[in-house]
C-alpha cells in the first residue's frame, strides 16, 4: 500500500516539469529511474544485438558511438580499434543501469523493446546528458561521397581567438572511403580513439568511454579545416587546423619541471589502510621510482595507468617502484578510495595509489600539495626519480594508443631510460 502511494505522489509531481529543472541532475535521473519502476513489475532486459546511441547536447547536436549487447548482462562499446566491455549491468523493472567500467559514468534508461531512454550521469561533477539508443550499428549516416582525403598530420589550434583559452594540438587521421579514424594530441595527452566520417566537405568524429563524450565537427578543404569541439553538453569550442605532415608539438619534458634551488620532490599522503605513505620509506631506498601524477576520472591517466601495470610486472624484481598520487573529484575521501579501489582492481595495478587530494581536480590545487613543481600542467604527469633521490626528467601527459608510433615510440624511449637509472651505480 506505502508503494502505491509513492508512486502516486512521483506521478502526480511528473507534471510540474518545473520542480525537477532546479534539481542536481544525478538527482533527477533517481527520480526517472523511481518513477519507471512504478509502471511496471515486470523486469526488462537488454536485448541482444547492435545499437547506435546518442547523447544530446547543444546546437541540437548529438554525440553517437555504437554498442553491441552480448546477452543481458554483457555489452561492448566501440570506438574505431578500441573495444570497451561492460560487465556492470543491474535492472530494476522496466531500468536499466549500465556502469561504464573504470570511470563513475553510468547510463541509465527505461527499455521498450530494442529502444533506450535515459541519461548519461557523472553525479560528482554534477552532469546528465540525455541520451537515446536504438537498434543499428551505423555511427554517422553516410550521405555523399568525400569530397576531400585528410590522411595525415594537422596543425590544429583550439580557441584561436582567445588568448585564455587557447592551446595547439596536432591532428592524425586515416581516411578509407568515407569512414576517418584518428585522434588529437595535445601538449597534454590525446582525445582517444576518434570515429566518424566526412560526407561531401563535412567531417564528423565523435568518442564515448565513460569519462569522457566527444564530438568535433568541421568543414574541410584539401588543406583546412573550421570547426567545432563539443564535450558533453558544457563545453564547446572551436578550432582551426592546417594540413602540416611535418608538424610537431612541443617537447612533452620541457613543459613541468623543478623549481630553482629543488633537486627532488617531497610527499607524504595516505594510502588505502590510511598509512601515510612518503618517498622516505625504506622500501624506496636505493631504487629508481617513478611517480605517477593522475586521476581515476581521467581517461589518458586510464591508458597510462595499463601500460605501468604491464611494466610494473616485468622490472618490479629489477629495482624500480611506482607511486600513483590520485587527485579525485569525489566529494570525500572514503567516496574517493572506493574508486582508487575500483580503478585498481579493474586495472590490475599492483603499486600503490596515494590519495593526495579530494573534492577537486584542481591543478592549481595539485601544485600546492607538491610546491617544488613550476606547475602541474596535466593529468597524468609521469616523475623519474634515480636511486639517490634526484629527479632525473619529468614527462607531461600521455600519447596512449590511439596516437599510434606516438605510443610506440613512447614505450621503447620509456624502457629505455628506466633500464639506463637501473644500471647506474
């Protein structure tokens, strides 16, 4: 009987839209998810097959990526090579639920059949973007033929005409038909895994991870390119870009470095049992160690973190030590440890992830806890430190696998300097 009311009382509330438009939205999306539930006792589950899903966002733009349901409790997220599984799926009636792994994102939709509607909710940055998904597998319509190829290298500049805002990245795209593939680096890591098509003079490329959701729009030439970026339905920007193959960014470890009169970087922040964890333990001495400046939020930080996981394995026994240092936009520090937890156990990460700051991801923030860096420029931030204490070279960001020889390269010069600090006496 309580429930029957309940339900009468979000029924009757439904119909003051109003009421819900001042709400935080992670809110407002419990209230749909309740409100569904009350509809039905009959519990609905994803159906198998492909779907094409959209986020709405604003200039009455959507961000499409594509997901195939393996059966009701598996699905997989496509964005060009990058293949995401999801394992995290709960029902509740005729809802759904389908937690992003790694990443706080969820989806969350009411079924009808082969047809979602819901919303995608990061309630810690208190954001929801509305999103549909139906039966298909095409992520972009082809329309027309393409007027023009844009393989290769880009000198791109977003916000060009503001001086605040601005900053340069190099675009890298592959073209087959009317089908691109690429990405976009920046002199702070890269957008990941791009995919869309050009139709006639129009290119569009969009991605969907769980942390973030992308969408660049541009009119092209053989040789230009004007358009748009659009990240969730809170930030849009534009941006300009020049085909350039021998274009290149600036040197990723010249742009975060020590201040005058520091040799070496000092910490001391807790770790998952609460033990005050500092570069002055003697499980650190006399090793090489690299400290890792990220974010469980942050998807560059995501691929770094893989490829320190795989090569923690191999040189652990050699006498080198990771330190994660985590800036968490979680409200409070157990709500921050429950996604260091998470992170590290979908990961496999053996080393420890220090909490050294909650509620924000600040980087002005972050480079008050660590005073001794000019500034931190970038999630992640990579720190080599030899076997006597001194910082040897500072790495600014991550080119993950979406930028292809980029990552490549990175990882043989990444070895390369490690097993150098190792054989020094």
């Amino acid at each position: 009987m309580l429930g029957f009311f309940i339900c009468k009382i979000l029924l009757f509330l439904r119909t003051y839209y109003q009421t819900f438009t001042i709400m935080k939205p992670y809110l407002y999306a419990t209230f749909l998810i309740l409100l569904f539930s009350c509809k039905t006792k009959e519990t609905k589950k994803l159906q198998k097959g492909s779907y094409r899903a959209s986020l709405e966002i604003q200039d009455n733009k959507t961000i499409p990526f594509t997901f195939e349901v393996k059966n009701a409790e598996y699905l997989t997220i496509f964005n060009a090579e990058e293949i995401i599984p999801v394992k995290e799926i709960t029902y509740d009636n005729d809802s759904v639920k389908i937690q992003l792994p790694y990443f706080e994102g969820y989806l969350t939709a009411k079924i009808n059949g082969k047809e979602l509607n819901g919303y995608f909710v990061k309630k810690n940055l208190n954001r929801i973007v509305p999103f549909v998904a139906v039966s298909g597998k095409s992520r972009f319509p082809v329309t027309s033929k393409p007027k023009y190829a844009i393989n290769g290298s880009w000198e791109t500049v977003f916000s060009p005409d503001t001086e605040k805002d601005r900053y340069i990245a190099k675009g890298i795209f592959s073209q087959n038909k009317n089908k691109v593939t690429g990405t976009f680096r920046t002199t702070t890591g890269d957008y990941r895994f791009l995919e869309g098509v050009i139709n006639g003079d129009e290119l569009q490329l969009s991605t969907f991870d769980g942390a973030h959701a992308f969408l660049f729009t541009a009119k092209v030439t053989d040789s230009t390119m004007n358009g748009y970026f659009y990240s969730g339905n809170h930030w849009k920007e534009p941006f300009t870009a020049k085909l350039n193959n021998n274009y290149e960014l600036p040197n990723d470890e010249s742009l975060t470095f020590l201040k005058e009169g520091y040799g070496t970087i000092e910490f001391s922040f807790p770790n998952k049992e609460g033990e005050l964890i500092s570069l002055e333990d003697k499980v650190y001495e006399d090793k090489v160690k690299v400290i890792q400046i990220m974010g469980t939020w942050c998807p560059n930080c995501l691929d770094e973190s893989k490829y320190y996981t795989e090569f923690y394995k191999k040189y652990n026994t050699k006498g080198v030590e990771f330190i994660a240092l985590a800036f968490e936009v979680a409200k409070t520090s157990e709500e921050a440890f429950e996604l260091i937890n998470r992170f590290t156990k979908q990961t496999g990460i053996k080393y420890p992830i220090l909490l050294a700051q909650h509620g924000s991801a600040s980087k002005i923030s972050a480079q008050e806890k660590l005073p001794m860096l000019n500034h931190v420029l970038s999630y992640p931030t990579t720190i080599f430190i030899d076997k006597k204490g001194k910082v040897r070279k500072i790495h600014t960001g991550f080119n993950g696998p979406a930028t292809g020889q980029k990552y490549i390269d990175f990882k043989t010069d990444f070895e390369a300097f490690i097993n150098e600090l190792i054989n020094e006496k």
